[in-house]
C-alpha cells in the first residue's frame, strides 16, 4: 500500500511532485503509457534507478514449459509469457562525465505529471551532481494512439548556473537486465535474454534492432530516428551491435543554451514476415511519424483524446479523488483496448508483466462493457481477435470431448495456458462472456455487419459448448455439473448459478442470431434442431434456491456447506489462498469474489427485487474480495439494492485499487478490470444503467457524498448524456434520431434539443448487510 499521499488530487492528471524510490515501481505502472499495441512502462527516462523496465508489444511472448508433478490427459504443455522487448526509452545523461542518476547527488525538483487530455507523461527535474553541476531536464514522452507503431520522447537538458559538458546516450537496448524474478526458476530463465540478435544497424540520426523470440518464433523490429537541437558545439555519432544501438550527442551547454532531443521509435512484429518486410515496416511507420513531426504527434494525441472525452468523459461533484480516480481508470482503459486491434486485451494492458501478459474472462465481462458504451470500434477489435483464435478453441473443446468451442482461461495468442483444471479450463464461464460482448456490442451499435461475420460464428461455437458441457436430467432439467464460476474458493462445482444464467442467456442468444442470419447459420451446419436444443437448454436450465434460507444458491448444495470460520482468521491471512489449502476453501461457505452478486447484474432479469436484496445480505457475509474484481460487482448491487454508502465504499476501493496500491501489486501493471469497474460502479450502480434486450435502463441514485453524476454513453451511434442530482436525473441526447430509454422502468423518449428531466426516488433507510470480520471496505 502506498504509505505516502504521492500524488496530488487533480482532475485531469495524475502528479507526482516528490521521487519516493520506495514506490517507483508502482509508480512506473502508474505512469505507463500504451495504446494497446505498443507498451511502455513510466521508467525514468534514464533507465535507473528502476522497479521493473518494460517496453511490450501487445501478443509478443515466449513460451516455457508448464511442469506437472503428475501428468494428466489434457494438460496444456506449454506456457506463454509476455518479454520485455527492446526498450526505446532510454536516455542516458552524463553531466560533466557524472551519471545523471537521482540516487546520487541532490535532487531539488521533481515533478511527474500524466495528462489525461493530451496523453502524455511530462517529467522535470532539477538536480545538482556530486559534483556540484546542476542542471535542468524535462521530458514529455507518448504513444501514439494514431499512430500505433510509433512512440517518441522529446528530451532537453540545460544547465542552472555554470558551463557543462553534457552527453545524451539515446538507445535501443534488447535483452536488458532485469531484477532477479521470483517464482520458477525455469521461467526465469526464459525471460532472462528472450531475443536472439538478428539484425543491427546505426546510420546518421538513425538506429535498428532486430531480434527473433527463440521458442514462440517471432520477430521484433524497433528503430529509432532524432531530430537534435542546440548550440553550436552539438556533436552527434551512432553506433550498433547485437542488443545496443546508440546515438550520442555531446555538447558543451552555458546557462541560457538548451539542448534538445526528439527521439521517435516504431516497433514491427511478425511471426510470418521476414527480415526485409519487418525492417521495412518499422522504417516506413518511422518515415511516417517523421513527416507528421514531434508537434504534430502531440496535436494528434490532443485530438484523438479530445474526441475520447467528449464521449466518453464521467464527471463527479463531490469527491475530488473519485473524479481523478474515473478519468485515471477511462484513461488506461482505453490505452488498454484503443489499438489492440485483433489482439488480446490483458489483464494488465501492456503495463507491467503480471499475470504472464495474459487476458482472461475480465476483457468480456468488465472492460469490454465500458468500451461498448465509450469506445465501440475497439470492442469490434477485441472480439475480432477472439473470433480469429477460434482453431485453438475448437480444438480444445474436441480435445475435452465437447462440442463447439472453449476459449482458453488464460492465454496471450488463444492456446490455453491454465495448468490448473480448477481455477483455469473448468472456469468455462469465459465462453459466456465472450458470447454475452458480442450480444452488448451488437444491441448498442447495431452493427450486423459484425454480426453476420463475427457474431454468428462466436455464439454458434459457445452455445454448442454449453449444449454438450450440460445435460437433461430425467426430469428434464438442464444441468452443468463440475465447473468453477468466478469465486475461485469454490471449484468443479454443479450448477453454478452464475455460469447456467450466463449460458441460458448464450443458448438464447445464439438461437436468436440463427434466425436472425440464416445464411451464416446454415454455412456452420446449424439446423432448425440444433436451434431448437438450445432453446430447450436454455429453458430448462437449472438454477438452486435455498427454501429455508431464501436465498440462491451459489452452486448446488453451497448453502449446506459449513461457513468459513472467519472469527479465526487473522487479518495478515488474506488473501486466504497464500495461506490456506485449496481444498479446505473449496468445501466451505467462503466466497473469493462476486459470484452469484455478479449473476444478479449480468442476468438481473432472473430475480426479483427481494430475492436480490436477501442474496445481496447473505453473500456480503462470505465474501472475502481476494481479487480485485469484486468490489466493482459489490458497488453495483449494493446500489440497486439501496445500500448507498456501501455502495460508495465499493466504488472506492475499485477506484483506488492502483492509485493506491491496495493489494500491493501495483507494480506489476495494473488492475485493468478493476479501473474498468470504477465506471461500472458510477454508471451502473448510481447510474443504474443496464442495457437489457436492446433498451437502455436508467434507475439513478446517488449517495450522499456525491452532489452530481455525469456521464456520457454511445448508444447507435449517438451520444446520450445522462446528469443525476439528488433529486433530479436529465437525460440529453446529443446528435442523431430520437431515443426511447426507460427510467425506472418507465419509458421516455429523448431528442437532440428536447432534454428529458425525470424525479429521482429517495433511497429507502435500509439496516447494512455484515461482511466477514475485517472485511468491510473501507469508509470513504
Ligand atoms: C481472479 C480471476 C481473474 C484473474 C485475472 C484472479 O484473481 O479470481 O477472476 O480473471 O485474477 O484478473
């Protein structure tokens, strides 16, 4: 956790005015900056002192094997991790033959800044050598969400007070040191040098590397251009070899003379390309940024965001953190998704390596979602890239004896990497989110072109999964036994609650896409019978209610499961799977993350008010949240349910996750699903958002922290704005044809210039659920 308040609370950026070097990696996940193809990491410009150097390219990885004490059929053999690629950050500085290195000499002025509206990371400093030479650098650094192969610095370096002679190393460096890496040593050898030299060279202002991955078979180009400026004594000469390409400028700076770097890099990979075509890429994406310039890379960043936040933007009265805090998350979602085109969106965007560099069910369930109503075209993209890795799953699914398709738990490139059955294939749920994005994308945008080419295709595959997973019992009933739903401390379970919903909604779903699409139908041999099994699948499905109690059931016979002796547990033994055996969570009432609480907002038709509110207070009870997925789920329910205040406290802890370092990884990347969760918390929950059968729902409310909520989502392409006050919610349409939306379930129907102003209902006075003990969120 980050002990100190670090950065300051502002709207539209997040600062950093002190170096605590205690937190720098958390705080080069914090700063990093991507647009879902190229990655960098907020390193210092200098390279050291660092937490974890990363420069990544989005599906670039290595593989390693995955050991089994025991073998067993199905076992994925190989894993897939993302490498740090040839890091084209760096820029060293030597004043007066000194390093520039901040754990030397005095710092006097440190300022961090990333702009949220230009997209960018702003650095300046003002440090004073052992030696006793101060100078002055700043930095403004971006990846370009226009031009997605292009990233670039612009560096200046001037002296405060006498004469200096200052040398700029500006590099390409490959197979660069990393911190020792703990967990298998195997892995760590595989990421210790991933690249093997292919290919160097320095001309002019010009520097390449090119490398080849020694296992997955992928080739890597980044290349460099500068443009330098400076007093006349500026000398410049570059240099290459295999995992170095260098150019340096020597110059000899009075106080008053500035000298300045723009330093543009490209990155290319390929696993088909050869050497030729991937040089040639990168050298053509550098020509390319080379005639927009450094000024006009920034106006582009400026506009692409401009239009992002028009659309996309959450305003908050009441809760400077909270208002940083959603712009913070928006912002890193969509560098997450904007250009990963046709490539996973992972669990940590391309900010870090935690979790190998995988995507998981989080891409569908929560980042996609904000996407959907922000960004769309991205949404398209990401499904795309599943849609292109269905081999992998169809070939999965045979290899498991079922039908149809079954996406990977975790993977980079689509092959299953989960060597753990419980909590990695079992958690066949992800096939219903992949399902259930594709049905959200499609209602919102009504983009059937997407449909017919990628939808059908994608829904076919997971109903027929779910259709041969499940069976009718002798009653009938529908049934999907040994599965794990999102809670992690119950695994192979029978009837999850969560999963059944969610596949009775993908049988639906994919019956009506056939009828819909026909022709797409009949090419993937879908016959009125097949339809017709989903459709009875779906009816029959099974979900468990608990008489007594009054609740659901998570899974069939959770309830009846002894509870976790939580009064027992230390507050130093969360989370509960470092400290205790899976076997023991597993056979008890304990719950790791919204389960059953998600189900009641992906598949909030399927209860009623009551039941939500009871399921709500029994849950909250075994709820542990051991991954940062939950709270956002809390924060929505809560809110429908009218527990306000909790509801805010969720909100919180979703928002703050990263920003301060709740569960202490940070440094790894971050929680992506969990930023994307901050907007579902505002939207969904105060909003009272859902998007059910094409219509978009509104039941607004807000706590009493929060004088105002605004925000702004993509429906048919058109722009609807919606501001909630205590009492009031408006409803603006901005461009296009008339919408009908409902608000408390009645219907209204919004047009450009025709704002919609509608009561909002006072919160009733409800006694707040318990959670286990030491559990609560904490109080904002
Ligand atoms: C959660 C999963 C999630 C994964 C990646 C795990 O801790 O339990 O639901 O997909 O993290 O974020």
């Amino acid at each position: 956790m980050i002990a100190h308040d670090a950065y300051a609370v502002e709207p539209w950026c997040l600062r950093e005015t002190t170096l605590h070097l205690d937190v720098l990696p958390q705080s080069e996940s914090l700063f990093a900056l991507s647009n879902g193809h190229v990655g960098w990491r907020g390193n210092l410009d200098e390279g050291e002192p660092h937490g974890l150097p990363g420069t990544y390219l989005n599906g670039v990885h290595e593989l390693r094997p995955l050991p089994y004490a025991e073998a067993g059929y199905g076992y994925p053999e190989s894993g897939q991790t993302v490498i740090d690629v040839s890091n084209g950050k760096v820029i060293r500085l030597l004043v007066d033959d000194e390093p520039f290195d901040l754990r030397y000499g005095a710092l006097h002025h440190h300022e961090r800044v990333l702009d949220l509206r230009a997209g960018v990371l702003e650095r300046s400093c003002e440090w004073t050598s052992p030696a006793g030479r101060t100078v002055r650098v700043r930095s403004t650094r971006l990846v370009s969400f226009t031009q997605r192969a292009v990233a670039g610095i612009a560096y200046e370096v001037e002296p405060v007070d006498s004469e200096v002679r200052v040398v700029i190393q500006s590099e390409l460096v490959a197979n660069e040191q990393l911190p020792p890496l703990g967990g298998d040593p195997r892995a760590a050898a595989v990421l210790e040098s991933p690249l093997e030299p292919e290919d160097h060279a320095a001309e002019g202002s010009r520097l390449r590397l090119v490398h080849l991955t020694r296992r997955s078979g992928l080739r890597i180009a980044a290349a460099a251009d500068h443009v330098v400026r400076g007093p006349e004594t500026v000398r410049t000469a570059t240099e290459s070899s295999d995992d170095l390409a260098r150019m340096t400028v020597t110059a000899v700076l009075k106080p008053g003379e500035t000298l300045r770097l723009e330093k543009l890099v490209a990155y290319g990979w390929s696993a088909v390309r050869s050497l030729p075509a991937v040089r040639d890429q990168v050298d053509a994406a550098l020509a390319g940024a080379r005639s927009t310039g450094w000024h006009g890379l920034l106006e582009q960043q400026r506009g692409y965001l401009d239009d992002f936040w028009n659309r996309a933007d959450v305003e908050v009265d009441g809760d400077a953190e909270i208002q940083q805090a959603v712009r913070f998350a928006l912002f890193h979602v969509l560098q997450a998704g904007a250009r990963s085109e046709e490539r996973a969106i992972p669990a940590k965007g391309l900010t870090g390596s935690g979790y190998d560099g995988h995507s998981f069910w989080d891409t569908e369930m929560f980042v996609l979602p904000l996407l959907t109503y922000t960004a769309p075209e991205s949404v398209a993209e990401a499904l795309r890239w599943r849609h292109a890795t269905l081999p992998e799953a169809r070939e999965r699914a045979e290899q498991l004896g079922l039908r149809g398709a079954a996406f990977p738990w975790r993977t980079i490139d689509g092959a299953e990497c989960s060597g753990y059955w419980p909590a990695g294939t079992a958690a066949f749920h992800v096939n219903a989110a992949i399902a259930a994005a594709v049905v959200r994308y499609v209602s919102s945008t009504g983009d059937e072109e997407f449909a017919r080419q990628t939808g059908v295709e994608l829904l076919v595959e997971t109903a027929r999964l779910w259709r041969s997973l499940g069976h009718h019992d002798h009653h009938g009933r529908f049934h999907i036994d040994g599965v794990t739903g999102p809670d992690e401390y119950s695994a192979l379970a029978d009837d999850n609650a969560y999963t059944n919903l969610m596949a009775q909604s993908n049988l639906r779903d994919a019956a009506d896409i056939v009828e819909r699409h026909p022709k797409e139908a009949a090419a993937l041999g879908v016959d009125d019978e097949e339809a017709a099994a989903w459709r009875d699948a779906a009816e029959a499905m099974t979900v468990h209610f608990d008489r007594v109690l009054g609740v659901h059931e998570q899974s069939r016979g959770f309830t009846s499961h002894q509870v976790w002796d939580f009064a027992g547990t230390r507050p130093d033994q969360y989370p509960l799977l470092l400290h205790f055996p899976y076997f023991d969570l597993y056979r008890k009432q304990v719950v790791k993350q919204a389960d059953l609480v998600l189900a009641m907002f992906t598949r909030g038709d399927a209860f009623t008010p009551e039941q939500k509110a009871r399921n709500f207070a029994y849950y909250e009870a075994l709820t542990v949240r051991d991954s940062s997925l939950s709270a956002c789920c809390q924060a929505v329910i809560a809110a429908e349910v009218g527990h306000l205040r909790l509801a805010y406290d969720y909100m919180g802890e979703a928002a703050l996750m990263d920003l301060k370092d709740l569960q202490n990884n940070t440094r790894d990347g971050l929680h992506i699903a969990s930023l994307a969760g901050t907007w579902l918390a505002l939207v969904a929950g105060f909003g009272g958002m859902r998007h059910r059968d094409g219509t978009f729902h509104f039941a607004p409310k807000l706590p009493e922290k929060l004088g105002r909520l605004a925000f702004t989502v993509q429906v048919r392409g058109r722009c609807l704005r919606v501001e909630i006050t205590d009492s009031v919610a408006t409803y603006t349409l901005v461009g296009g044809e008339p919408l009908e939306i409902r608000h408390y379930g009645d219907p209204l129907t919004v047009a450009v210039g025709d704002p919609q102003r509608r009561p909002v209902p006072e919160p009733p006075a409800l006694p707040e659920p318990e959670q286990p003990p030491g559990r609560r969120p904490a109080h904002r």
